[in-house]
C-alpha cells in the first residue's frame, strides 16, 4: 500500500458499485481514503426498469439517475471512461483512455447478456442490457408499426413480437408488452389480432423464483391479455426471421425478435484473468474472491453461496444494495486494522410485475400478493431502490407514483 492515504476504486456505477461508493462516503472520512467511481456514463441506471423502457412503457429519462446527485464529486472523484482490463499484479485498472492505480479496488461493472452459445442470438436478437439497447428495442418496435400500414407486401409477421426467456426479465417485458401493443394498435389504427406477442422458455414453466400458485396466476393473466406462452420449447437457433424451437425445429417467425434469457459477469473479468464459474467469479463470504486480499467482486459480476439452499443467492438489485453495505463497512475494516465480517442477505422479498397494474409477489416472509397489491408493492419495491440511493430527493424526482 502507498504511503500516502489509500485510494479505493470502485468499476461502475450500478446498484452494486453506486451504492458502495455512497456508503464509503459515510464510513470514511476525506483524510482516511481517497475514493475514485469509474464508469462508462455520467449517469447510473435502474436496471429492473429498463424492461419498460425497452416495451416503451416509461421514458428512459425516469429510469436514468445523474451518478453527481446521488454522490459528491467534491467526495468522490468522478472518472467517466470504459474500463478495458483490470492488472492484479500492478494492482492497475486499464480505461480506454487513461489508466488507475488502486489500493483498494471493487468491481461491480455489471452484467452483459448470455447467450449460451445459441447459433444466430448475437447476430440477431436484441438485449435487455443498458439504457441505449432497450431503447433500441422500444423504436424499433414501434417502427414495425409505423411501417405496416404505409409500406406495400409488408409481411403480417412484422408486427408480432417474439421474447426468449421467461425468467424475471422476459416475463416482466411480455407484462409490459401487453400494456403497450393495445396503445400502438389504436395510434397506428391497427387490429390488435394482427399482433402476436410470444414468449418462447426452454423449462417447463416460467419464473422459477415462485411457487406454483403465483406462477399460474402470472401465465393466466399474460394469457388472457394476449400473451402467447411457449413452454418446455427450447431455442437451437436464431434468425433473421425468427426462432427456430422445439424438436420439430418449428421457426417462428417475427419482426422483432428479444432474448431475455441469461446473463453472465462483464466480459473485463475473463479478459483479465479472472477464473469464471458460469461467467461469473465465486468470492468468499467477505465478498472477496479466493486469494485476494485487497479486492472485492459484487453485484451481478460474482457469485455468493447460499450455504442453507447449496446454492448462489440470485443476482438482484437487493442483493448488490446489501453486498455494497458489506463491502463498504469491510473496506473501513481493512483500513483501520479491524476484522472484516462475513456477508449475511437478508431476503425482503420478491415482486414480478406483469405491466402496469398487475403482478406477483412473495413478501414478508412468504407473505403472497398478486394483481394490484403486488402491482402496487412493485412500485414501493422501486421507489425504496432509489431512497436508498439518493433519499427523499431523488424519489421525489424520478419516482413511481402513476394510479393504476
């Protein structure tokens, strides 16, 4: 460590890695550790919102949080730059246009889409993954529409919309699709039968993460809106067409076509060595990877075990909130000569929306709501994220507090 007082740097500004920087601020002063927040843009996104943006259910604007609102620049010094590889040994992050040093470094840079090696996904599917791609999707949606009626030999599968994966994600988008086409179908004064909305998932039933009882309340409500479900029906290709699913290899045709179904740590992680389990790095129960003194890996980068299920805790925004409270206090430990402490998740609950005013959820303890009361749980869910970011303030400004 340099003689000079520590420099802790944290890569990216999403749940994991802004709320770690917000609470150093709190746990250290200015004169105990310089703290440096690196990130792609100038803002931090609310990435279990961005299913709504890519459906074109909120404006993008309301799910994007300036990163100077939510911390200091006078606290923490601000580096808005791509981080290209990490140097263990030099203890040096590499940017595309400049390099740091760290005594103390986390990395929570986030996830990228995985595509589990599926011929033509990469090619031609779009993901869910930052704020510009699920943009994307939502004008490109909304272009198939715009066309129909205004260009000759159009094909009637250009309308239909085909979603793979039906875990948290593409259910949630299928919920939000099904709020948004009927509003498409009369700004463009187009049939709503002429539009399929489909969602393609490989297992034999959609949202793993609840029982049965909620999961056929969503796939009743999904269905009874107009949501095809394609159970049980595994993608062996994409297209430009579409998918191609099942063991009849039947191709579903669509003008927009979205894969929703895995993710995997940031591709800077393999590039620098890191050994990866399922795309992602196992850390202790300090958060620490195996062999690392000085570093921590949270948020959807790592892997914490679950040791009373045998299994990793899933990555939720929850989750990366409670590993930055570990890691910032651990980070403290480390520079006072304190023991660190292990990290303890203390699950709050879970809530799926299903559009606007409907949804599922298990809360207090296995407490279930469906429909509105979990539509409107979902909401409260989403404001807390942002009050524990950036308090009142920022709930007030980018808050969700639509009726149903």
């Amino acid at each position: 460590m340099s003689t000079s007082k520590p420099k802790i740097v944290v890569l990216g500004a999403g749940y994991a890695g802004l709320t770690t920087a917000k609470r150093l601020t709190k746990q250290l002063s200015a004169e105990q550790a310089e703290i440096v927040l690196v990130n792609k843009h100038n803002y931090h996104y609310e990435t279990t919102w961005l299913h709504e943006v890519a459906a074109g259910t909120i404006n993008p604007n309301q799910a994007r949080v300036m990163i100077s609102d939510v911390v200091s620049p006078n606290r923490v010094r601000l580096v808005y730059d791509a981080v290209v590889k990490i140097n263990k040994e030099d203890k040096r992050v590499v940017l595309e246009n400049s390099e740091i040093e760290y005594d103390y470094l986390v990395v929570a840079l986030g996830f990228e889409s995985n595509d589990f090696g599926i011929k033509g996904m990469a090619e031609h599917a779009f993901a869910i993954e930052d704020i510009d791609s699920s943009r994307l999707i939502s004008e490109h949606i909304e272009y198939q529409f715009a066309k129909y009626n205004n260009e000759e030999n159009v094909s009637e599968e250009s309308l239909n919309i085909l979603v793979g994966g039906a875990g948290f994600t593409g259910i949630e988008f299928v919920g939000e699709l099904a709020q948004k086409v009927p509003e498409l179908c009369k700004k463009y004064d187009i049939d709503r039968s002429k539009v399929r909305i489909i969602n393609v998932e490989a297992a034999p039933s959609i949202l793993p993460m609840f029982d049965k009882e909620l999961v056929e309340y969503a796939k009743k409500s999904l269905e009874d809106r107009g949501v095809e479900l394609k159970i049980g029906a595994a993608i062996s290709e994409a297209t430009a067409e579409g998918f191609v699913v099942g063991e009849e290899k039947e191709l579903i045709k669509a003008g927009t076509i979205v894969w929703t179904g895995g993710v995997k740590a940031s591709s800077v992680l393999g590039n620098s060595g890191f050994e990866l389990v399922k795309g992602k790095v196992n850390v202790n129960s300090d958060l620490r990877p195996e062999g690392e003194e000085d570093m921590f890996v949270i948020g959807d980068c790592s892997w914490v075990w679950n040791k009373e299920a045998d299994r990793p805790y899933p990555s939720t925004a929850q989750l990366a909130m409670q590993e930055a409270d570990v890691v910032a206090a651990n980070l403290k430990a480390l520079i006072t000569n304190q023991p660190v402490q292990d990290f303890k998740f203390s699950d709050k609950g879970t809530v799926a929306s299903l559009g606007h005013s409907d949804g599922i959820g298990n809360v207090m303890s296995g407490y279930k709501l469906s429909g509105k009361s979990a539509a409107a749980m979902k909401k409260v869910v989403d404001n807390r994220s942002l009050f524990l970011l950036g308090g009142p303030k920022l709930v007030l400004k980018k808050g969700k507090f639509r009726p149903f």
